[in-house]
C-alpha cells in the first residue's frame, strides 16, 4: 500500500493502538487529527460512498449521546456528515486511507487483510 493517513484523535486509545499497530510492523502513515486539522464534507462523503455513512457514525460514543433528541432523529446521509463535520468526535476512530483502501475502526485481522504485503 502507498502513502497511508491515519485520521483520528490522538488521545483515543483506539487510535493509539492503531498507531502502535503500524509502528510496530514498520508502515509509514501520516497522522491527521481531527481537533486541529478538522475533516471536510468532500471527505467524509467520499468515504460515506465507500463503507456507508452507518458505519463511519460512532453513536456508541458520547459525543453523539449527548446530542439533543432532534438531532439524533432521522438521521440519513447528509444529516449524518453535517453531524460529523461540526463534531468529529462523533467519527468512527480511527480511518485509515490509503490506495483504495478505507478501514474503518480498528480489527487487528481486517486490518492485517489489506495492510499485509502480499
């Protein structure tokens, strides 16, 4: 895989053990974090085209928890990336992209599926 960006929040500990898992086998990624540099609506739309908005939007987590009930309600594609672009918390963590790959959250064994060199 070429040139690999890892998106997320430092402080995550998911994004931490993502980041040691690519230390650790030698890949070389950029880190782009979202608090500082923030995500685009062009982004997560293209990623929404690749694994769908439902996996990318982290409602498990507190961020989207604490929203009011109005917007939680009939959530669909672009409600859902307007979401994700005022909160990226609310992001799946990490992403990882590269090539034409796009991973989304971190499994060790989907991760070692497209990130092994063949």
């Amino acid at each position: 895989m070429s040139h690999i960006t890892l998106y997320g929040i430092p402080n995550c500990d998911t994004v931490k053990k993502a980041r040691n898992y690519l230390d650790a086998r030698g890949v070389s990624f950029v880190f782009h974090d979202y608090k500082k540099a923030g995500v685009t609506e062009a982004h997560l739309a293209r990623w929404a085209g690749q694994v769908g908005w439902e996996k990318l939007l982290n409602k498990a987590g507190t961020t989207f928890k604490k929203l009011p009930d109005a917007d939680k309600a009939d959530i669909d594609e672009a409600k859902a990336i307007a979401l994700m672009v005022a909160n990226p918390s609310m992001i799946k963590r990490p992403v990882v992209e590269g090539g034409t790959a796009l991973l989304v959250g971190f499994k060790e064994s989907e991760w070692e599926a497209v990130l092994s060199p063949k």
